[in-house]
C-alpha cells in the first residue's frame, strides 16, 4: 500500500507537505530524512522509516515499521543516542540493523550535521551576542523631524562665525592676524605714548603678516611683493602722523564708502594696509587744516 | 442646524462667494451634511477669517504708526529656545561648586595639561565600507587618533590594554545597516562614557563646496550650548579629545554645537578676511549626535552605574524641555 500512497501523494494528488520549487520539490514533512520529497524519502509512502531528529540537544532515533501501521499513537518508536558521537553512531548501527542501507546512511548522516550545528550553536552562545534593538518607527520619525528644526534654529555658520570674531576680539590669537583697526582701537583703550609702541610692534607684525599673506590659500596672488613693501613705508609714516580718533572714524567711513569708487582694487582690499593708504592721503588735507 | 446652511445667499459650486458673508453666529460648516458644499463653506469660512486678520493687521500697524515713537516696542516672537523650561541644573559661570567638581573630576589632569589626549578610534563588528571610511575621516580630523578594527573583540578585554598603552580616549562607532549609527565614547583611565546615536553622517565627499584635506595641526575647539550640568561634562568630554593647545596657523577649528539636546559636529578652516568678517570652509565629516546615555565608569552595560538615561516617557513629555 506504500507504492499505492506514493502513485496518489507523490506524483498525481496533492500533498500537502510537499513544497515546489523550480529545480527541486521540498518535503516539510518532520521526521523526513533528507528533506526532499522523493520515493525513498517520503515517511508516509515508507512504511519501513526511521529518522534522527534533536530536541533540546538532545539527538533521538525514530524509527517506524509496518507492525505499528495501524496504531497511530505507536507509530513512531524514539530511542535517545548518546551524546558520544562514536557511540551515538553505533547505537544508530545497532537499531538499525537489518534495515535498508539507505535509511542507515541517511540517518547516520543526519546525526553528523545535527552535532555539528549544536556545537556551533554552544560555540556561538560563549562570543558576544548582538542585540537587536527594535526601531520605534514613530520615535525615529520625530527624532528626524526634531533635528532638522534644531539644524535650522541653530544657524551654524552664523553661530561659528560669531565665535570666531569674539575669539578675534579677545586677543586669542595674538600676534597672528594684524587688522590695523582694531589695534588702533586697543591703543585708543590705553594711552597714546603706549600707541607709539604699539605703531612701531605693528610694522615688525606687518612683515610677519606678509609671510601669513603668503600661506593663505583662499589670497590671490595679485600683488607683487615691492608694492607691499612701498605701501607699507607709507604705512609707517602715516601712522606715526596720525594718532587721533577722528581720522580713524573718518577712515572707517571713507574705507565703507572707497568700495563702490574704486571697483578695480577689490581684491586687494583684504589687505588692509593699502586701503588705509588710499584714504590718507585725501583725509590729509583736512586733517591738516583741523591741527593748524 | 439645517436652516443655517439655507439662510447664505448664492451658496453653490458655480458663483464666487460675495464679498461679505455673515454666517449667522450659531452655524457651525460641520454640520452640512452634503460633502460637497460642506467643503465650499468651509473654503468660505476660511476665506473670511484670513480677511478678518489681514484686516486685523492693517489696523495694528496703523495704530502704530499713528502712534510714532511712542509705540509700544516689537513684540519678540517666541522660539523653542526662548520658551525653554529652565533647568535647575543649569551652570551658572561663577559657581564655585561647579568649578570645584571639575577642578577634581576624571578631566583634571587633561585640563592641567598633564596628559596628552591619544585616541582609539573603532567599529563595531564587521564594518562595511561606509563606515570605515567615515572612521579614517574621524581619524584625520582629531589629531593624535588610530584607528584599529574590531575583528571580534571583548570590549571588556580591549579596555585593560588600551590604558596599559596610553590611550586616553576610546571612541566606538556602531554600525546598523551599512552606516553608522552609534556612537560610544569613553574616556579611559576610568572616566565617563557617553552613548550616543549618531545620525546625518557625511562623509567628506557628500560635503558641498568643500575645501581641501584637513591637515595636520591641531584645530581650534568650540563647544556651544553646553549650559546644564550634564551638558557641561559632555563639554568636557568633547574638549578633552582634543589636544590642548590649538595651532593657529592651521585655522581649522571643530565644532561642536549643541542645540535643543542635538550636538551638530562640523569641522571648517576659517579666514579672516577683515577685523568683522570671517569665511568659513567646511572641511571634514559632519554628523549629529543625540545623549542616549552618560556612565559613570567604562564601557560595561550591566553592571555600571548610570549617571543619566534618556527616558522617554518621562523626559520626552515637554517640547521646551531639554537636559544638555
């Protein structure tokens, strides 16, 4: 009657334990042995069957034979193996003597790959575990949302470039950076015999800062380095002229209003030397007629 | 109800809505049971009441110019940081206690210059390339950083031969998907070690209208925002990965700027292109990262003791109310 189930489960009616796929059919039977659904390997179209299955890890030997056709309940006799590989085998050996060779094989190599995949399982259990922490699609949403509002509040470069100039002001930087202006106004903080000094620091700083000019990446270099040095004479003698409050403040004004009259010297404006320059000189005579 | 919607003049899908429409003051659009012109009234409704507030508006300035100089003064609008709950633990600058605290916390002997910060910079498990290039960025932009793979390591085990090697900073960065999400920092002869989530990583190349490779000085730090407590030693934290004496010649500087409980780290080069102007580059990685967690001692999830847990429920309940 096995060759009877078979001709109706295996090949014309439906079974459903049999699983289709393009190159191969699968049985999901449980105590199939290898897993595919074929003549020998069917444990409903055997009645001659037996199979290694792990429970716990622990491995046991089922076995079915035709006595027991008829008492489902009995059906499947379970033997424990040892948990010695060797012997484990033998027992395999031993229950199974007399019984196809196929069966002994199969069995005998299902029982192989069961003890390897729990020694990997024991193996693996000792190394660290990771885990796996569910994303709370809700939270992640909002988390998102809240930062882009917090990027845009936070204005970042405003917010960097407000550090650094404070950073500038409080002298942090030292003797780096030379903005004439702004040493101008600490000497203006002090007194003015201190000023003279400071005047005199700045054009040792003035050469320092040429080399600093130099290293800069974003500078062009557009002016050559003759014309720094001239410009930097004038420099000198304007500044030992000067030490009042008015021509700094008129300097200030006169450098906002020079960036729309002289378009052509735009990208030396950075240098902030050359501009004062320009500006002294037509500040002079007024400044002049202010002394007399 | 019904006879509300039968009293309007002109009501239907063709004709524009007159100019002024009373709705008699006990209709309410929600109860016209047809979709449709449900709809139409409630466009109405809306139109009328955005009128009514244009019209609001109108009188207001009006009024204010009308008044001159001696109109109240502009309202300032009210900002998520302006509404802030205030903190108790908010660091005020002149606390001595507070100052007391950090003169002798784990970051004292970084602060007194008597270390120099050296940096292990790792990964999770099996990095994939996103997150390896990320790390070899990281490590470009904190000086005096290496980078070692995982391979399967204890961190339990990594920690004794890292302080036995000087390291004083370890940095792990967790991987999830391809891209790194995590981020544990652990300051190592024994110090605090702050969990992070890492989110909006960008590498280098991702950046727009960047400049060219950090070099190799020591840039400048900023920490903005750190006003509480608990802010103020994740500041410390930060400060303290970098070595303490910035080379200003290099004009680079990293950022770390804390906002509404998300530190945005940027890195840039800066020029000063006059006394009140600067220009900023930004070189470098970006990423965001949000506290999940501070401990007191190094890395050890079980047994360690916490100093403070991000909570959800209890401390996510106010929008105005943040803890760094």
């Amino acid at each position: 009657s096995s060759q009877v189930v078979w001709s109706m489960l295996g090949n014309r009616q439906f079974c459903s334990y049999k699983m289709t796929t393009k190159t191969q059919n699968f049985c999901r039977n449980e105590y199939n042995l290898t897993g595919l659904c074929n003549r020998s390997s069917c444990p409903l179209a055997n009645s001659q069957y037996a199979t290694v299955r792990e429970e716990k890890g622990r491995c046991y030997l089922y076995m079915k034979t035709i006595e027991r056709a008829a008492f489902p309940r009995r059906l499947w006799e379970r033997v424990l193996l040892s948990k010695n590989y060797e012997k484990a085998l033998e027992e395999i050996d031993e229950n199974l003597i007399y019984w196809p060779r196929f069966i002994r094989h199969k069995c005998k190599q299902r029982f192989t790959k069961i003890t390897q995949y729990l020694i990997r399982i024991r193996k693996l259990t000792l190394k660290r575990q990771r885990k796996l922490v569910p994303l709370r699609r809700k939270i992640e949403r909002r988390e998102n949302r809240r930062e882009e509002k917090a990027l845009i509040a936070a204005q970042l470069d405003n917010a960097i470039e407000k550090e650094l100039l404070e950073r500038l002001k409080q002298d942090t930087y030292g003797d780096i950076y030379n903005f004439p202006i702004h040493a101008f106004d600490k000497a203006l903080q002090q007194q003015d015999a201190e000023s003279e000094s400071e005047s005199d620091a700045e054009r040792e700083e003035e050469e320092e800062d040429d080399e600093d000019v130099d290293k800069r990446e974003f500078v062009e270099a557009e002016d050559s380095e003759l014309s720094d040095f001239e410009d930097m004479d004038k420099l000198e003698t304007s500044s030992e002229e000067e030490q009042e409050e008015e021509e700094e403040v008129e300097k200030k004004g006169s450098h906002s209003k020079s960036k729309g009259k002289t378009p052509l010297k735009g990208p030396a404006r950075r240098k902030r030397p050359y501009i004062e320059i320009e500006y002294e000189e037509e500040t002079e005579p007024s400044t002049k007629t202010k002394a007399a | 109800a019904a006879g509300g919607s039968g009293t309007v003049p002109g009501e239907g899908s063709g004709p524009p809505a007159p100019e002024r429409v009373l709705f008699p003051p006990t209709f309410s659009v929600s109860e016209i049971k047809n979709k449709q012109r449900r709809h139409f009234m409630f466009l109405r409704w809306k139109q009328q009441q955005r009128k009514e507030k244009l019209a609001l508006k109108k009188k207001r300035r009006k009024e204010r110019e009308a008044l001159g100089d001696k109109a109240p003064p502009k309202a300032i609008p009210k900002t998520i940081e302006n509404q802030r709950v205030y903190d108790e633990t908010t660091v005020d600058p002149n606390d001595e206690e507070v100052a007391f605290d950090e003169a002798t916390d784990e970051f004292a002997p970084y602060f007194n210059r008597q270390t120099v910060p050296k940096i292990l910079i790792t990964t999770s498990d099996r990095p994939r390339g996103r997150t390896v290039r990320f790390c070899e960025q990281l490590a470009t932009v904190i000086p005096n950083s290496h980078v070692y793979y995982r391979r399967g390591l204890a961190l339990k085990r990594i920690i004794p031969q890292c302080i036995a090697r000087d390291f004083t900073d370890l940095i792990v960065i967790n991987e999830d998907r391809k891209i790194p999400n995590g981020l544990v920092l652990s300051h190592l002869p024994d110090g605090p070690t702050a969990h992070f989530r890492m989110s909006s990583v960008r590498l280098r190349k991702e950046i727009k209208r960047k400049g060219k490779e950090p070099t190799e000085h020591v840039p400048e730090v900023i920490l903005n925002n750190f006003t509480t407590r608990l802010g103020h030693s994740i500041g410390r934290m930060f400060a303290a990965l970098f070595p303490h004496d910035p080379q200003f010649i290099g004009r680079q500087v990293a950022t770390f700027h804390n906002q509404r409980d998300y530190i945005f780290f940027r890195f840039h080069r800066y020029i000063f292109k006059s006394e009140k102007k600067v220009g900023i580059q930004e070189l470098g990685p970006r990423f965001t990262l949000k506290l999940r967690s501070l401990q007191k001692g190094t890395f050890d999830s079980k047994f360690g003791e916490y100093e403070w847990i991000h909570k959800r429920r209890e401390m996510d309940t106010s929008r105005r109310k943040f803890h760094l």
